[in-house]
C-alpha cells in the first residue's frame, strides 16, 4: 500500500478506536451502528479504489479499443506504458507517477495512491461524500460527548485523556472535512460542465480546448468541446460516457 494510502487508512482508524473507546458510550445503540457502518463503508470503498482499474489503456491499442479488459492487473498493465508519446483518439491522458495512459484521467489521487479515471471517477466521488459525512457524523457525536461530559466547560488540563482526545479528533474532523467540502465543489464543478481537473489545468497542451488554430499568434483562448448542457453531462457521467 501506497504510503499516503497507508496514513489515510490509519486516521479513519484512529478516529474509529476513539470513537469506539471514548465517545461511543454517551451515543444511542442506533447512531453506534450508523456510524460503525458509515466507517466499514469508507474502509471498503478505500481499498476497492485503491486497487481499481481508472481506465488504463495500453500503448497499442487502436482508439476503437481504449479500454483494457478488466481481468488484467494494473500493476501489469503499468508495465505495458513507459511511452509518453503514444497518440490516442478521445481522452485519453498520460499520468507521469503511474507512468500510465488513462482513459477520461483527472488527477492522479495521491490518498489513494491511483489515478481517478473513467472507470472509477463515480467510486472517487462516492467517497469523497462518503468521507465528508462520517467526518461531520463524527463531529456531532463529539460534540454530543463534550456536551454530556462537560468537556467544553472545562480547561484542557482539567480534561484528561479521553476528553482530550475527544476534543483534538474533532478539532482534525472539522479541519479535514473543510478542506473536502472544497474539493467536492470544485469535482462537482468539473462533472457540472465535463471538463477533468487535469485538461483544466493544461488545456493549452490539448488542441480540442483551443478556440482557433492561431496557436502561433500565442494568443489562444478556451472552449470546451466536451460540454453539453449541465443535465446531459450529468446524464453521461452517472453512465460512464467519456
């Protein structure tokens, strides 16, 4: 496991066992197994992207044959791109860590260790909520365990552990959740008006994003071939459409 996967994984645990150990016990038996389940679902959804195939394409397929069959391992197909250079039809994008051509790339997922392409971009942005919502679940709970104990009506040395330990994972959840709610703006955006973080951020490398071929005059201006209407390209993501 990538080790920023590996720290990933360890903070939702970490913040699971304080759950479990300190917090659980001032909660209801219904808001446990929600949030149990909340964070098994997170845990399985990691490892499934983790180990998912974004859409690798080998470096001679033919633009009628982009995608990969599915029974291959990505580490194998990895293997098969050392070639930046291969020319494809559709969009197809080369990520420079995987050293790999992805189909519909957006960015290379550095809490995942992969790359978030066409084939699991849905699964990427499932998790990105999935996350945010067991990070404010966790919020409230803590807040409901400050509040019962007393914790926010005390000194931080007046505390002890486990009030400090309550209070610190909360203070982390907001933190983390805040930058998220960001981020999924910002994911929502793109899949609003298809566009990939990547291509947004170099477009000028693209010929399709450029307005007219006066790319000599230096003097190019974006235009996004890909949109067509927030419904529809809302439609083409939940179906898997590059």
């Amino acid at each position: 496991m990538h080790p920023a996967s590996a720290f990933v994984l360890f903070n939702i645990l970490f913040l699971w066992v304080v759950y479990i150990i300190v917090i659980r016990k001032e909660m209801s038996f219904l808001t446990n197994l929600v949030f149990n389940g909340e964070v098994l679902m997170l845990i399985v959804g990691m490892c499934s992207i983790i180990s998912s195939d974004p859409g690798l394409v080998a470096c001679n397929s033919s633009p009628s044959d982009k995608l990969i069959e599915s029974d291959a391992s990505a580490s194998e197909l990895r293997n098969e791109l050392p070639n930046e250079d291969c020319a494809f039809g559709g969009r197809v994008r080369y990520c420079k860590r995987c050293k790999a051509n992805v189909q519909g790339f957006d960015h290379h997922c550095p809490a995942f260790g992969n790359c978030v392409g066409q084939n699991n971009h849905r699964l990427f942005m499932v998790l990105l909520i999935g996350f945010i919502i067991t990070e404010a679940s966790y919020i409230v709970c803590s807040l409901q365990f400050a509040t019962k104990s007393e914790i926010l009506d005390t000194t931080r040395s007046q505390n002890g552990l486990t009030g400090n330990l309550a209070s610190s994972t909360m203070l982390f959840s907001v933190l983390q959740m805040a930058w998220q709610v960001l981020f999924l703006m910002w994911h929502i955006y793109c899949v609003c008006f298809n566009i990939r973080t990547e291509e947004w951020i170099n477009w000028k490398k693209y010929p399709e994003f450029h307005l007219s071929n006066e790319s000599q005059t230096g003097n190019v201006r974006f235009r996004n071939p890909y949109h067509k209407g927030v419904l529809q390209n809302l439609k083409d993501f939940l179906a898997l459409k590059g």
